[in-house]
C-alpha cells in the first residue's frame, strides 16, 4: 500500500497496521526523514520504536493527530515540503596522499585520478549541506521498474533520456526522495554517487553486497568514495586506459557509448594536462 492509497481511499489506519505493511513504512520514513526529521536507522521498512518517535514528531510539527495514518497525514506528509539533511560532522576531504595512493593501486599518474574527479564532480564529493552528490537517472529508474511509474511520476521514470529532467545539485536530491517512496533499491540504483558519479546499480563491481551499504559508504567520506572507484575501475578492466591515457576507451568504459555525444575524453584530456603541468 501506499500514501496515496490512503488518501485516495479515505483510509484510517493505526502505527500498528505499519508492522506488515514494509512498503508503506518505508515511504512514511522517506518522506519524514524529508522533512528534516531525524530517523535513526533509516528508511529500513521496519515498523519500531524509531519509527514511531519520528512519525510523531512530524505529527506534532503539523498539528496531526497521533497514531493515526489517515487522509488527512497522508496529505500532509505527500505535500510536505522536502528540506536538506541536517549535517551530522565536517567531511573529510581527500588529501594528496589519497590520490597518491590510488594512483598506486591503479598503476597510472596521479594527474589522471585528478582528470576523472575534475569531471565528474567538479573536484568534490558533497554538497554545502553534507550530502553527497547526486544525479538522478530517469531511465534506469524506468529499466528497473519495468517502467510502471512513467505516468505517474514522469519527472523521475522516463523510457528515454531526457536531459531536461535533471534538476542539479540540491534538487536531485528531491528527485531521489520522491522515487525512494515508490522503489527503494531501484531509486538508490538509479543514481550516481559521489565524486567519481558511480551508478547505485553498480555496487557489485565497486565490492559491496548490497545498494545500502554502497549509499552508506558514499555518505560517509570522499576516502569511502575513492575506494569504491578504485574497485569499479579495477572490476571494469579500466585501469589499462588510465595507465595509457586512452581517454577514449576510458570514457567508454566508464560513461557508456554517449561519451562521444558529451566529449567527456576531450575533457579528461584537457584536465589530465592541466594537472599533469601543475
């Protein structure tokens, strides 16, 4: 069930009901979490103490009655305003010995890790709030839910790619908070993280089991970041063209066939020798 079915169907339903009802749970704990409320353990699906602390909190912040999810906190919680993330401690940057050994690792220059974070994020991996960066994909949010939700929220599920959907910085983050409602793993999946912009959908290749421990590793540092890239590069059989400075093929692997459409290897060309002159 979700929020929207609760409004919809003029629906009255007790904390207790959100015990065995794990999709709804988890878009109430989304959106809250949203609003700026603080849940610790996040948006697991699970119902529990937690929970129930910061479903009230929200309740008592808008006047709602508590222990109650009816019309009226369903449309409220859908129309809440979404605010950034409460910055939890300073991140910690990467150094010259990060890059130095990565650059190790992969066997290449360090001018050439440099070139690839340039890039991709524009040499950083959070925004001023403490949030990583993020851009939101609409097509793989399509691919990953058999395009479903194309009607319903086309701003986010789109059969094509449409470059007009992305909003930037800060409001990606929106995007990402409105497809976490209707599919968590699948909105994770479907976007990219950090300072290398790796895809959710890739955690496999970067060396973790599962989406939320790839999030969860990209929230903590640009350091976590970095390792995650190094496990990417490594899985993809890409270190080669970094090693060589084969931007081309490099950009392939990496960005897909439409690095050409958006010259990403003249641009890690050009950021190579502005470093590798520095």
């Amino acid at each position: 069930m979700k929020l929207e079915d609760v409004s919809s169907q003029n629906l009255s339903l007790t904390y207790d009901d959100l015990i065995k009802d794990k999709e709804l749970t988890r878009q109430i704990q989304t959106l809250v979490m949203g609003t700026g409320v603080p849940l610790k353990g996040g948006a697991d699906g699970n119902y529990g103490k937690n929970t129930k602390g910061a479903i009230d909190t929200f309740a008592a912040n808008h006047k709602l009655t508590q222990g109650v999810i009816n019309k009226q906190f369903a449309d409220t919680l859908l129309q809440a305003p979404q605010v950034p993330a409460p910055v939890a401690k300073a991140i910690a940057k990467l150094t010259d010995q990060d890059f130095s050994d990565c650059a190790t690792s992969l066997d290449c220059q360090i001018a050439a890790v440099r070139a690839v974070v340039a890039v991709e994020s524009a040499g950083g991996g959070f925004l001023p709030d403490g949030r990583p960066k993020i851009l939101f994909e609409a097509k793989y949010f399509h691919k990953l839910t058999g395009g479903k939700f194309d009607k319903t929220n086309p701003n986010i599920s789109s059969p094509v790619w449409n470059k007009n959907l992305y909003k930037g910085g800060a409001r990606e983050w929106d995007r990402l908070n409105e497809a976490l409602a209707l599919d968590h793993d699948a909105a994770l999946q479907s976007a990219s993280w950090g300072l290398f912009q790796i895809m959710g959908a890739n955690y496999k290749l970067c060396g973790f089991d599962n989406v939320n421990d790839f999030v969860a590793a990209m929230e903590k540092s640009e350091g976590d970041q970095l390792k995650a890239f190094i496990g990417f590069v490594k899985s993809n059989k890409l270190d080669g063209f970094l090693r060589t400075r084969n931007w081309a093929s490099f950009a392939n692997g990496y960005n897909g066939p439409g690095y050409k459409k958006n010259q990403y290897d003249v641009k890690l060309a050009n950021a190579y020798n502005k470093y590798a002159k520095a």
